[in-house]
C-alpha cells in the first residue's frame, strides 16, 4: 500500500543516501509569480533528479535474493539512471530499457553508472511488454518507472522534506506544483502532504497535448494521451496515468495545469539565472505553470518542484538564446 | 579582529537568512579529480554568490543610526548584490560603485535588488578612492569587498558548514580550495576550519595573469597584479590581498593554484553537466583547480567552494558549446 508510514519508512532508509535538496527563491521570480514562490530543487538530488529516491527505495526493499539476481527497468531516462545508481550502490545488477530518442546524456549515464542498456522504439514498441520479457527470461525483479508502492514512497520524501522545509519558512497553505509523467511523483508527495500539512494542495504538470493526467482528473477516468513522442519534456510522456497512482492523485490533487514547449524553455532560463540551477524542459514544467500560469492557482504562495536537470548542453543552450 | 568566535556569532545572526548550500557530488567529477570531490554550492546563496553573507554579516552589526543613514560598497557585482539584498531588507538606503565592465546581468540585479549604482573606469580609476569620498560626502558606512572584519566573519560561515557536513559524510583530512579575489572568503573559511577541522587544508585558486595570492605567500609578502582587467573570472580580480586578510591567509593556507580561462569554462560546462549548477567563470576557479590540477593537492579529498554563478547567457552558453 501506498501510505505515509510507507513515505517514513522509505526516508528512514533514505537517511544519508538521498540529498536533502534545498528550498529555493528569488525576489525576481516572485515579480513573475505575483506571489512568494519556493523551488524544490530536485534537479541537485544524485543523478540529477529526483528518480533516485524512488530507485533508493525500491532497491532496499528487495530481499537480498532478488538484489542478487538484479533489477529491470524501463525508462525515458531519469528513472533509468536513479535505479542504476541505487542498483550499483547495493551491488545489484541492473538492466535498462530506455527509448532511442532519449537525450544522449541519459543513455550515456546510464551506461557509466555501470547499467545495461536496451533500446527500443518509443512510436511502435511497448515498453512494458519488453520489460516484463526481459524480467522473466533473466529471472530480474521489475522496478516500475511509477506504479509501484515502494517507488511511490521513495518519491514522497520529497513531500515530507517539502512541509518540513516550508513550516521552517513560515508556509503554511501552497499549491504545490509538481511536474507529473505517470504521477509516481505526484502521488508519493500528495500522500506525504495530505500526513504532514493538509493546508498544502497538489497540482500535477503537464505539456501541452501530453496532458492525460489533467484530463482523467477532469474526467473522473483514465485517459491516454493520442501521441507518445513529440515534445521536449521526455521526462515526462506517459501514455496514461497509472492503475496505483491514479486514484490517489483523483482523491488528492487539484486540477492539472498545462504550460507549453516555449513555457518550458522560458522557466529553465529564469531557472539559470535567478537560481543558478539547471533544469531539463520536463523538469521545468512546474515552474513553469507557477510563472506563467498563476491564475490558475487558489493559494497564497506557490510551491513548484524542479524535477531534473538532465538536458542536452545543445538544447540548454537553445533556451538561453532564445528567453535567456 | 577576524576570530572564530566572531564567525559563530556572524552564524547566529545569519540563522535563517542566508541558505545552507549542500555540499554535492558526481562519481563522474570523483573520476575526473582522481579522488573524491565535494562541491560547496554557493551558487545556490541567495543572489547567487556567498557575497549575501558578508553583507548580512556587515548590515546586522551596524547601529540603527548607521543603518538609517545608508551604506556603500565597491564591487565587481557579486559583493554589490550580496549588499543591495541584506541592505534591502534591513531597510538601509545603499550606494554601490562597480566597474563600467562588470557583467550586465550584475549591473542590472544591483539596481533591482534597490540599490544605487554609481560606473567607474576600472582601469583608469581607483575604486576605494570613488568609495570613500562617497562615504565621507553622503555620511555613508562603508562595507569593503573582503578586507573587513564583520565580511570575514560573515564569509567564514561558508567554513563552519563545509566542517559540518563533511562530518556527517565521514570526510576529515582534506584540501579546500577556494576561489580567492581579495581573500575575505578565503581567510574566514581558513579561520573557521582552524577551530573546527584543523585537519582541513585552505588552497585560494586564482586565474592566470591575477595571482596576487598565490605569489604573495610564496614571496612571504603582499604582491601586486600587473593588471586590473583582461580575465573572464571578473569576481576575483582584486588588485592584492588585503591588510587584514594576508596575514591569516599567510598563516594558515597551503600554497595557491593557478587555472586558465579554458580550466574556469570546462569546469562550468561539468557542473552545468554533473551538478545541474550554474557557476560563473570565476566561481569555477577552485573547481577547476580540483579537477585538472589535482596533482598540487595532498590530502585524500578535495572539498571546492564554488562561489558564484552570476554569469551572462551567451558566456555560458560559450562554455557549453566549447566543453558541454
């Protein structure tokens, strides 16, 4: 079950192997906001988002069997490379399955953290179906990219350090903004906020025409999103959200938000220079939304978590040149 | 006097007011310095350099009146924003005089920040001479850059933390090396580490063509630069150490090092790709040591204090394109 006694336990064995990322601001960005807005920087966690505490958790829950045998997951490349860290720091095999057209940077970490890569392609190929035949023929334990309990908890220790990190600053009522894929994120840190400061509202992220989680919340239903690829913000296209985190965020969250490609970019260059952090598009959703998309909100100060940072020099460069 | 008990009290004063910066890591930088690195981002401080603290440090320990009447200071624009923001919000008018060539996005975040911004010619005009005048004219309290007691002690802080967290990570013996201009930060890192990791070996850093520090203690006496301008790493361009600052540095770092304007910018394109921090050219200067002049260093760790990250778009995308 996902729940808050899952969210300590996972920060207890959190303790001393994930970052405690800072709580970040800048008077510029409030301008922008019309309201006091905090950053969760995750982008600074250990391999550059926030994949690691949910690869963290999942690993040493495994029994030393399973650790021994090896872990399998698929990935645009965040979760990818959290699970290759953790996989390597518990002595643990690790095989990857990640797109073709995820950044470079992504697959080369991944590779560097000692992971095995296989490809695939993300228009005609499922990834599931690959990963759960790679799985049984190897004998590894699948470590789902988000619907899965323990990945949920590791990600909700975000939440945790977020109502302990904000009460220290005097926040009590927030939205806070998340940037949502299958909503493992999402979901770990509405559960956390619901234990730890139910002032606190979760707004899941989205780019435009990969929006499924806003629409099912709308709907009261799953829906999927009609493409796979075709945005910047490869952290995050899901098809759909998932069977676990779903009903959590339907019970928890607020509506969703939408921001565009160029708001991605935009919010990454104010990212570079008011808080000198560096953000992937994907991981800038949130901030984004909290820019640029303040009417949409109902709190008094916005909360936005950076998720990652793991982005293509070229690309980065782009966003300079164009907002920066 | 520059003590340690005036840094714990410059600490106490700062609680809650400035950021404590995480100390990062990437086992790809680990490789790369041939031993393991720890990165004190201070970037992250608020207005994106460590400068915040002395300022705070120096507007906390003036009288009401003093505050009430206004400060100056000269600056590259790291020390002038660190200034604007601590003077903003102990509701101090502040004057600040800084260089025609400073970065634009320096120049511009002063003035933001509320301060008053007075251009001189740093090559044909001696900016402690524009201070004092100023000073003397307005009833102003001048805060120098570094050689100052309260700055010192405020910087220092930077000391006590790097002593903290590299405990909790089982870090002892190591070098830090610190990005140096004038030698504030320098000396009251160095102060701090005396009392509370004497173990912990301070190294300045400086660029090419501006080794005053590092040829002062070699010769045993204060050297001057030959130039005021012509490097990238314009926030550590001072023309010498300073009176109250040489002396400490002389009795307790080890010997300086000495990068090139290509060190400065490969080690931001490394943070930009392993640490998701953005640093400017001369807050890169102790990273840039760590890595590629590990060689000089003796203990088994390197800790950098990477200092600032007010750098402009297009020099930062340079970086990337040259070594992202």
């Amino acid at each position: 079950m996902s729940t808050l006694s899952a969210i300590h336990a996972a920060a207890d064995r959190l303790q001393g192997k994930a970052r405690r990322t800072p709580l970040l601001s800048s008077p510029f960005l409030d301008d922008i906001a019309g309201r006091p807005l905090f950053v969760k920087a995750e982008c600074l966690q250990h391999t550059g988002s926030f994949k690691f505490r949910g690869g963290w958790a999942a690993l040493s829950a495994l029994t030393p069997a399973q650790r021994a045998q090896g872990v399998l997951a698929y990935s645009s490349g965040n979760h990818a490379q959290g699970i290759a860290a953790a996989a390597a720091a518990h002595d643990t095999p690790a095989v990857i399955v990640m797109p073709s057209d995820a950044p470079q940077i992504k697959i080369n970490n991944t590779r560097a953290l000692g992971a095995e890569v296989v490809l695939y392609d993300r228009g005609s190929e499922d990834r599931d179906q690959i990963g759960a035949d790679l799985a049984m023929s190897r004998g590894l334990t699948l470590v789902k990219p988000f619907d899965d309990h323990e990945v949920i908890a590791g990600q909700g220790t975000v939440g945790l350090e977020i109502a302990e990190q904000a009460r220290s600053l005097g926040v009590d009522a927030a939205d806070v903004l998340v940037c949502c894929g299958g909503g493992g994120l999402t979901a770990g840190i509405a559960l956390a906020l619901e234990g730890e400061n139910p002032a606190m509202v979760v707004r899941p992220c989205e780019p435009e025409g990969f929006d499924d989680v806003t629409r099912s919340l709308a709907n009261g239903h799953i829906c999927r999103n009609d493409k796979t690829t075709g945005s910047l913000c490869d952290a995050i296209l899901t098809p759909q959200p998932g069977d676990i985190t779903f009903p959590i965020l339907q019970r928890l969250c607020g509506p969703g938000l939408v921001i565009s490609e160029d708001d991605a970019l935009r919010a990454m260059a104010l990212a570079f220079n008011r808080l000198k952090i560096v953000l992937e598009p994907g991981g800038a959703a949130a901030l984004a939304a909290a820019l640029f998309h303040g009417d949409a909100l109902t709190a008094p100060t916005a909360i936005a978590v950076a998720t990652g940072g793991n982005v293509d020099p070229a690309l980065f460069a782009k966003a300079l040149d164009k907002f920066g």
